[in-house]
C-alpha cells in the first residue's frame, strides 16, 4: 500500500517523510499507520488501472496476464520475477516504474 503523506513525520529511527510525498512508509507500524490515517496525517493512494494512463493500454494488457492491473501493484511488484515472466527486462522495468509514478505523486 501507498500513502500520501499530508503532514511531515520522523520515526524514532530517524526517518522522515515530507508533506506532499507519496511512501509505502515501510518501518512504521501497522497500528501506527491506522493511528495516521485516523488524524488524516496520512491518506492511502488510490492507483489508477494501468490500462487508464497515457500509452499504456496494450502494455496493460501484458501486465494483466501477470496479475498486475493498476500502478501500485506495477510498483510493488517483483522486477526480478516479473522480467522472467514478461517480454522485458528488469532495466525496461525500472524505466516503467517511473514513468508510473508520476500519476500517483
């Protein structure tokens, strides 16, 4: 899962996310995240299909053979895995990611 971070937060371990930025905010507690959510400090990202966004639609379709529809799965996925089950490599992968990140930041 994806969050919007709405108000900046430090951890004890000394990471910080920045208003405006977009985290898995891997580290943080699950029942510090629900405590978050709560306050509206932070808001989960709703990830548009991959089909949706802008030369994408027979990519999409790729990647649905894959089980993976919408960004945030694209971006959680396994690189490694997915370029030894698709037509690209980890490099083109990497390349894509960005370029999908873009619609949920």
């Amino acid at each position: 899962m994806l969050y919007r971070i709405h108000s900046a937060i430090g951890t004890n371990a000394g990471i910080r996310y920045e208003k405006g930025s977009v985290s898995s905010l891997a580290g943080i507690s699950l029942n510090s995240i629900n405590v978050l959510l709560s306050k509206q400090v932070i808001t989960e990202v709703m990830a548009p299909p991959l089909f949706v966004l802008p030369g994408w639609q027979e990519r999409a379709k790729v990647f649905t053979q894959a089980g993976i529809v919408d960004v945030i799965q694209f971006i959680d996925s396994d690189l490694i895995e997915l370029s030894s089950r698709l037509k690209y490599t980890v490099k083109e992968l990497e390349v894509m990611v960005l370029e999908v990140m873009q619609f949920i930041s």
